[in-house]
C-alpha cells in the first residue's frame, strides 16, 4: 500500500477517484503542529528558533497518520502547492520520522487525473528554502504580534492585537479617514454649452480651458462673467478626432483580483472568496463522486499552460467564431515580485460550464466559479473595438470639449464586461454629428452648475486589496486574513458603512502609538522590503536566523522605550514600566530587581501576588469579579483554582461535623450553605442547616424562615420558632 497525505479530506476524497489500486488518501486536516497559542513560542536568545507543538485536538489524527505510514511501503506528500503547503510536508515528516532527504513531497496546480498522476511520476525533496522563508514569516510575525500587542494594550488599557502587515493596512483606512475629516471642500462651476450644426441635432460641449490653460470658474460671480462672455462669441469647430480604440483583454485571475471582483461584483468578503475558492479547488460532491473544479486559487502569476490555452481558442472559435479568437494568443505579464509557481486561476476543464454544474453548488459557489470561467474565457478573447471622436470647440480664448465613443466589436466585453459605468463629466459619451474642423455651430443655450471638489473615498476590501498589492505589502495568502482580522467582530478595529470601512474609535489610538514607537514598522517602505527579502529566503536560501536578528535589534530598543512611563516609583522615584500579560497592566518599577515595587494601572487591573497557588504551584492573582474580589490561579485555564477574598459568612451548623457552614454562591448565582471543614467535610446544603437530627427519620433539619422542618421530602417533620 502507498500512502498519499493531503490536508483536507474533500481533496483526499476528489483525489481518490484518479487512483486505482494499491493507494490510500489520508488527510492531515490543516496544520498539525505550529506554534503555542498561550506564548511566544520564539527563542529570542537562542537564534529565533521557534517551538512547536502539537495541539491536543490532533493526536487522534497525528496516531492514524503513523499508523497508516507504518503500513505503508512509500509515503507522498501532497499538501498545498505554496510556501505554507510546503512547510505542512515537512511539519508531516519530521512528526511521522519520514526521511527529509527522500523523493516523498509531490505537487499539482489542479487535482485532475492526469495532474496527480504526473505528480506520483516526478516527487522531489522537501524544499527547505521554502519551509525556512514560511518559517521565518511565522517567526516574524509572531515576535511583532506578541511584543506590541501587550504592550498597545498597556499603554491603551483595552485588549488589543497588532500585527505586522495588518497594522499597516489599519494606518491606510485611518490616514485616509482623516484625509476626508481634514478635506475642505472647494466650490467650482461647469459651464456647458448646448450648440449644433445647421439642422443637425443639437450636442453639448464642456468649458475646460481658458487661454491653453484648464479652466473652471470658482465662484457664481466668476461663473456669470463667463456665460455672459460666451454669449456674445462665435463658436467654431476646432479639432475632430476620430480613432478606433482597442480594449484589451483582462488578464485571468490571480488571488488579489479574485478577492477584488468578488467584492465589487459579488459583494462577498474577501475571506469568503477565499473559503468558497477553496472548496472548488478540493472538489465538490456529484454523482460522480468529489470533482474539482478551478486550479490553485493562491498564486500571483497570470500565467496559464499552453494547454490551457489551446482550449480555450479552441472553445471561443467554436462557442462565438473565429473572430473572436485573437490573431495572436493572448500572454500576460506577471510583476516583477510574483512568485510565478504556478498558474493563474482558471476553470480545469471548460467542458464544466457555469451552467453545467449549476445544480451541485450552492449560489455563491456558482456565482464564484462563473466569475473564474467567464473571466479565463475572455482573458483569451479579440480586443473590443471602439469607433471614438474626440471634438474641441473655440469660442474665443476659451475651449470647450465632448467626446463620444461607440461600441463596434464586442470582443471579450461579449463574455466579461469590465467597463466601468461612472459618467465623466469631464468627457461624457455622447452621440454626435458629423463633424469637420472649421464647422461653425450656432450657440443654443448655456447652462451652468456649481459644483464642490470631492474628499477622498473611503476604501472597500476590494480597494485596500488593490492598494496593499500596489505598494507590495502582503502577499496572496494574507490578504484574506488581514481583512478579516480588520472587521473581527471581538475587536471591530474596522466597521463597514455598506461597502466602505470605517475606523473605529480604537484604532486612531493605536495607529497613534504604533506610529510614534515603532515607525519602522508602520513604514510602507519597508513593510514592502522585509516582504521582498522573506520571499528571498525561499528563492535563493537566505538565512532567515540572520534576517530575524538584523530586524530585532532595533526592535527591542523601541519595544523597551514603548514601555516606560511618566509614573515615577513611589518608593525608588525611577520611571515605572507598564507591562501586560496574564496579569492584566500594571505598572512595574524599571529599578527591577533592585525595586519590585508594582502598582495597579487601575483600581481594576489584575496583579500579582505573592501566595502560590495550592493545587500547582503558580502565582495567584488578585481579580475582580460579580460577588467581588478573589484570588485565582495565573495558570488558568490550565488551573482553575480560586480563593475568595471576600470576608466570610457564617451561617447554620453543619450536621455532619458540627463547624459552623458558610454561605456561598454558585455559579448559576444560587445560594448555597458549605462546610466550613472542606475539603475535610464536604456537607452542602441549599437551606441553612441547624445541626440537629430529625427526631422521626434522622435526616438533618433545615431553617426555613421561621419554621424548623426535615431536609427530606418524604418526612413532614415540622417545629415552629416562636
């Protein structure tokens, strides 16, 4: 038997049905170890290395998978075709004890038979220089998130989480939030001149320029002096332009512009994108068992196969005719910084046609994979052609311009329509006569509009997408991720106003603190370079060691300054420290360990003590809850031992020991009476005991009001207290 180990059971359960025989299809689910959740996880003084662990929740998982590679006489490799799916492989071998040096690690851009089975006839070794570049992401990101997240939430008192891509993109939605706060509108006027020519229909020419140089009036005075000038004028065709105008082809999808059309066209999220993409790529559940649908939906590059390509003319000629299929074949350029693994987003046969496989998807899973087909189909369509003319009119120093552009060859747009619908005023398409330069047109009315400069809009997913990817920050895989950390409901760094986002309260603070403390960080510039040089790990097998140190050290110095305050110890008079962790703020004198004196940031915050905790030996920390204040355990949830600290209540006499029984409240708010004995007596009652025995069954007898009566149901023991 050979085993192959996917992530994901719906790809183990699509990849199933190319494979005959002696193969089995296990499925990792996910990553199955990473780094610890509760802290850093990072060796800061031992060259960075990371520690990882494996989560309880796998070990069930992680059991099979050995035992399933002991019986097997070769093991494949089969995670994700990118840096992650890379470092999950060797996550798998280094925790099943496979050999890294062996040809086990196999990889397709689509899972299709014959993509599979020509992956099973070339496997390779793990790559490590992409294990180390995904490696030194986690690392990085790790260290920043961990370091500035506690202490953003010291210096701001709020529980707050900052990373090192995500806090950029934060500052673009906030800078530019304050961009249209600080916006002052200016006022302007357009002045549009209704003329035609002889009989012909009359057409409307803007004013954009006065003396050869633009021109709009900026007040109603200024824009009356005008239309009063330009009555008197003769008006005189000066220029006609007529061209035809090719639109090009767009180019087939790569994550960014999927995760953009998604939101513009489909109006989903981009981590929704993401989700459902994902799914067409594993395979969906037909009659014919689990069919994929799209390639590899993470890639930068908008390459596709010669194969791929030959299909595709080959369709558009028999689907729309010859002339629509290009004279050249359609080849796009990636950027410069793409990693071109593997190709562009497109459908893996076009033989399933949106319409085909309609009733097996749900409606976003149909409108995504529409979306992906329509678009690869018209990436290798004919330009769309346009008969354009382009007309200035003079009328004295003045110039007055109107263009109109018609429809001529649909070309691609017959499939895919990327036409933005905006009007320009500025150029507004319009239907116009024949003209020729010279033509002297008689002036019918002139009309006048006062108008105000717009602020900057605000940005959507699909713009603060685009700008990331522009400016080079962030990479295929995190934009999804980012978004959603931006509009996670715990924090709402970003709440959205239909489409638009909008910065909350919260992170103009945080943006604020970040900037001033760690403006390396919150560079564009060099957010951008760092990507640059972490994608350099994996093309050229550069140290990560020694990239994570040349980053840290400037780091620590501005995480250190970040920390102190203006609060002077009251017993040493050095600055205090503000620190954060399990503890919650405090202050922390910055003379440690010559001063250990701590202070609370707030009569609230939770800090240490010096007991320890009975049940495991961790410190116990002072908190405040519902029924007041309380010691509990610094090792929660490990360890949920409390400690009240609120003064005792005596009440009632225990039956079983004769000490006196407290009262308590439970969790449910309850009221209940305990054995002051515990854990020596764990008597409980929810009425206050008296001490005494039921003279008719021995039960023990509770106070109820006035009345003195048997705890047992079954008796009717009752004593009056008069």
């Amino acid at each position: 038997m050979q085993l192959i180990i996917v992530e994901s059971p719906h790809k183990a359960k699509t990849i199933e049905k190319f494979l005959k025989g002696d193969f089995k299809v296990d499925a990792s689910k996910g990553h199955i170890r990473d780094l610890p959740v509760s802290r850093m996880g990072v060796n800061i003084n031992g060259d960075f290395e990371p520690y990882y662990e494996i989560s309880a929740d796998k070990k069930a998982d992680i059991k099979k998978l050995k035992d399933d590679a002991l019986k097997a006489e070769k093991v494949y490799l089969a995670t994700d075709p990118d840096r992650e799916g890379e470092a999950i492989s060797w996550h798998l071998a280094e925790v099943l004890g496979l050999n890294n040096n062996e040809n086990n690690r196999i990889e397709f851009n689509e899972i299709s038979e014959k993509a599979v089975k020509n992956a099973l006839s070339n496997p390779r070794r793990i790559d490590m220089n992409l294990v180390d570049a995904q490696q030194a992401r986690r690392v990085l990101d790790r260290i920043v998130g961990y370091s500035i997240s506690p202490a953003a939430s010291s210096r701001l008192n709020e529980t707050l989480s900052a990373g090192r891509v995500q806090s950029v993109a934060l500052k673009m939605v906030v800078d530019r939030e304050r961009e249209i706060a600080a916006f002052v509108p200016q006022e302007y006027w357009n002045i549009k001149a209704e003329v035609l020519k002889a009989a012909d229909k009359p057409f409307k020419v803007l004013l954009v320029e006065k003396a050869g140089k633009k021109y709009k009036p900026k007040t109603a005075a200024e824009a009356e002096e005008t239309v009063n000038a330009l009555k008197v004028l003769p008006f005189t065709v000066a220029e006609v332009k007529k061209s035809v105008i090719k639109s090009h082809a767009p180019a087939p999808f790569i994550t960014s512009t999927l995760q953009q059309d998604g939101s513009v066209k489909l109006n989903i999220t981009a981590p929704q994108v993401m989700q459902i993409a994902q799914r067409l790529y594993e395979g969906v559940e037909t009659e014919h068992g689990n069919v994929a649908l799209i390639t590899y939906m993470r890639t930068d590059s908008v390459r596709i196969s010669a194969e791929a390509q030959s299909a595709a003319l080959k369709f558009i000629r028999a689907n729309y005719g010859d002339q629509y299929a290009p004279e050249k074949p359609n080849f796009y350029r990636s950027k410069k910084d793409a990693q071109d693994a593997h190709e562009a987003i497109r459908p893996i046969s076009l033989d399933r046609t949106p319409e085909s496989v309609k009733d097996i998807l749900d409606k976003n899973q149909y409108r995504l994979y529409k979306l992906i087909y329509d678009k690869f189909i018209a990436s290798q369509m004919a330009d769309a052609l346009y008969d354009s003319v382009a007309v200035d009119v003079k009328a004295g120093e003045y110039t007055l311009k109107t263009s109109g552009k018609t429809l001529t060859f649909k070309g691609y747009t017959a499939v895919y329509d990327d036409t933005k619908k905006e009007e320009d005023e500025e150029n507004g398409d319009t239907l116009l006569p024949p003209l020729n330069k010279n033509d002297a047109l008689t002036l019918k009315e002139l009309l006048k509009e006062q108008k105000f400069t717009k602020p900057p809009v605000r940005f959507t997913e699909a713009t603060l997408i685009k700008n990331m990817e522009d400016k080079g920050i962030g990479r295929p895989s995190t934009y999804a991720t980012i978004m959603a950390k931006l509009t996670d409901k715990k924090r709402e760094y970003v709440k959205k106003d239909k489409k638009y986002l909008v910065p909350n309260d919260i992170s103009y603070a945080l943006i604020d603190f970040l900037v001033k403390y760690f403006p390396d960080i919150m560079n564009v510039g060099f957010t951008a370079k760092m990507e640059d040089d972490l994608d350099a790990i994996g093309l050229n097998g550069k140290d990560w060691h020694k990239l994570i140190a040349e980053f840290y050290a400037p780091f620590e110095k501005q995480l250190e300054a970040s920390r102190i305050t203006d609060v002077k110890c009251d017993k040493c008079g050095a600055p205090m420290i503000i620190k954060s962790g399990r503890y919650g703020n405090y202050y922390a004198c910055s003379n440690y360990p010559k001063c250990k004196n701590i202070k609370p940031v707030n009569e609230k915050t939770v800090i240490p003590t010096d007991r320890i905790c009975d049940k495991c030996g961790g410190i116990m920390v002072e908190r405040e809850g519902k029924f007041g204040k309380f010691l509990a355990c610094s090792n929660y949830p490990k360890c949920k031992n409390t400690v009240s600290l609120a003064p005792e209540k005596f009440e009632g006499t225990c039956p079983v020991c004769g000490k006196p029984t407290k009262k308590m409240t439970a969790k449910s708010g309850k009221i209940f009476y305990g054995c002051s004995g515990y854990p020596n007596c764990n008597f409980m009652s929810w009425d206050i005991p008296t001490g005494e025995k039921c003279p008719d069954c021995g039960a023990y007898l509770i106070k109820v009001g006035k009345t003195v009566k048997c705890s047992s149901k079954s008796c009717k023991y009752v004593k009056n207290e008069n």
